[in-house]
C-alpha cells in the first residue's frame, strides 16, 4: 500500500521522521548517503533505523510483485460469527500466502489479501477450509485487475508504476531468464522478505551465492519488477488516525477516471480494480471519523460514476505488509534461517 507519513502525535521524532521519508522513496539507501543528505553523523542514521525497526515501528522489507510472475492477487472478504472473527483472522495471518489482515464491519468481517502460488492453493484455501470453518458464514473473493497509483506517491514502488504509466514491467523487453524465478531467488526473496536491507555479504553467506551473484540477481529481479522494497510502518509510528475500506460500483467507463482520481487523493492509501460485487477498493486513512465523513460527502461525492459504495471501518489489523502486528507495532520477524551444510 502506497506510503502514509507520519503524523504529529506518532512514535517518531522529527530525525526518524525525516529518515522515513528518505527511506520511503529508497529503502535501501546506505545509511552514509542518508546522513550525507540529513547533514549528521552515519552512526546517528543507523542507531535511529535500527531503534525503528527493533522496537516495531518500522522496517524495509522486499515483495514479490505477483502479476510480474504471471500470477494474481485477490481481496477476500470473509463474513463471520462476531465471536469467531479474531480466530479466523488469526489462523489466516499465520499463513505465508496472506499479505494484510484485519478486521472489519464491527468485528464480523475478516479482509486479507491473498497471494496464492498455485490455483490449488487458492481452492484449497477458499473452497475446503474456509467454507468448512464454523464461524465462517460466507466469502466473496474479488481477483485485483488492475492498481492505481497517485502522482504523489512517496514509495518506491509508487514512483516506480508512475514511471511506466502504472503497468508491470513489460518482460518482453528483457532476457527470459531475468523476468522469471530462478534456482536459488526463492533463498533470497524469503531473506530480503524478513529484511530487506540484508547487506549483500550477509545474502552471500546465508545462500551459498557469490557476493557477484547476489549482486546480479536483485537486481535482476527488481529491473524484471519482481522484487521491489518498501518500507513498513506501524500505526504507532503513523499516529493516531482512522482506517476505513471503501468498496464502489462504478460504470464501466468511468473505472479508469474515478480509479486514477481516488489514487491522487491524500486520504487513500491504495486504489484498485477488482472482480466481483463491487469493481473498484481502495482503503482510505482520516484523522477522524468526522473527517472521513468529510471526505465522503466532499471529495468522494464530487466523482462522477459512482453508483454506489460500501464503507466498511477497519477495527484491528492483525498483519501488513506480510509482518504480523502486536497491538499498533510491528512483531519482531523470525529469524533468518541458516545456511545447511
């Protein structure tokens, strides 16, 4: 999701506010250029970083971009008892293929995204578990068509759509071998998923690569838009706020206009095209309750095309960014895995 900065009353002070947004729009930048850029000390740069991501405010971590792969993400929606919701997202948060997790609607809607490697995953997942869990009332999936993207986003990945009009990296323009999963990518995209400031040195030793291939391969990876880096931030380090998902019905040929016009919009956080009841979701992050009624009846109201929409607060997040949350922060991530011998 696009990126959010952070607030007056969040967790951070004005240095780590000003390291976020270098590392939003480089999440890889070395702590030397940073503080060249912020005119202090490198240590000072990397002992803030370090005290952000240790203390669960934020961290730089790397994803797959799946349409780059030739596979779907898809938004579920799953309706609940009241009093199995929390088991049901929780079971859900614990599995890899689930991005994002929260609870929504007064506490009767679990909304995850899901990336599934293979389509019997995605059945297994939605058709046999799902359907047959007991608190599970019912599930309405919506495969994403297509992301919008604001000109004013801040996030690498964000600049990086706006550059090529929105659209994946055309993988016709590159070598074959660079625009698909090789032997040993799937050891450092888990690494980079857990930390995505790895040094080079420390993916070398933790893959058995070369330092040269390692090289070659993120790179490879990012040019052929499989792997991008973000940065993660907790609601702690954002301040306080209030989330809300917002799902429309728009014509046909206004999708394109009222999708681009809702990304430019400062008080989205991501936009797409969708399947299924609803064509066009984006999340929506306000002040105040007050001020996402503002927003609806001002901003949202002035788009023409909207036929309906549906506004669905969100009331607990139990996992972002493919990082599982504690209360407003961060989890810690488990620990790397070790090299076998």
């Amino acid at each position: 999701m696009a990126a959010i900065p952070p607030r007056r009353n969040s967790s951070l002070d004005s240095l780590d506010k000003q390291i976020v947004q270098l590392l939003q729009l480089d999440p890889r930048s070395s702590f030397s250029h940073i503080a060249s850029e912020l005119g202090v000390a490198e240590q000072t740069v990397a002992r803030h970083y370090r005290r952000m991501r240790r203390e669960g405010l934020a961290r730089v971590i790397g994803f797959v971009d799946a349409p780059a792969l030739g596979e779907s993400d898809w938004l579920i929606r799953v309706r609940c008892r009241p009093e199995g919701a929390v088991q049901v997202a929780e079971a859900l948060a614990r599995r890899e293929d689930a991005a994002w997790v929260s609870i929504a609607a007064g506490g009767a809607e679990v909304v995850f995204s899901l990336h599934p490697r293979t389509q019997q995953d995605r059945d297994d997942l939605l058709v046999q578990r799902l359907q047959r869990s007991t608190p599970v009332l019912d599930i309405t999936a919506s495969m994403i068509l297509h992301r919008f993207v604001g000109r004013n986003a801040v996030d690498w990945r964000g600049r990086r759509e706006i550059r090529t009009g929105g659209q994946p990296v055309d993988s016709n323009s590159l070598p074959a071998k660079d625009s698909q999963i090789e032997d040993g990518d799937r050891a450092l995209l888990a690494l980079l998923a857990l930390d995505g400031r790895t040094s080079y040195s420390v993916l070398a030793r933790s893959t058995g690569m070369t330092i040269g291939r390692v090289i070659r391969r993120v790179d490879a990876l990012q040019a052929a838009g499989i792997l991008y880096f973000d940065l993660d931030m907790a609601p702690a380090a954002l301040g306080s706020g209030f989330a809300a998902f917002l799902w429309l019905n728009v014509g046909p040929a206004q999708l394109e206009p009222v999708g681009r016009a809702l990304a430019d919009h400062d008080e989205t956080t991501y936009t797409a095209a969708v399947t299924g009841p609803h064509n066009l979701f984006a999340t929506i992050f306000c002040e105040t309750p007050d001020a996402l009624y503002r927003y609806t009846t001002t901003k949202l109201a002035a788009l023409q095309g909207i036929h309906g929409f549906e506004l669905s607060p969100v009331l607990r997040r139990l996992k972002q960014a493919g990082a599982l949350t504690a209360g407003d922060l961060l989890a810690q991530p488990p620990a790397a895995p070790s090299r076998r011998r």
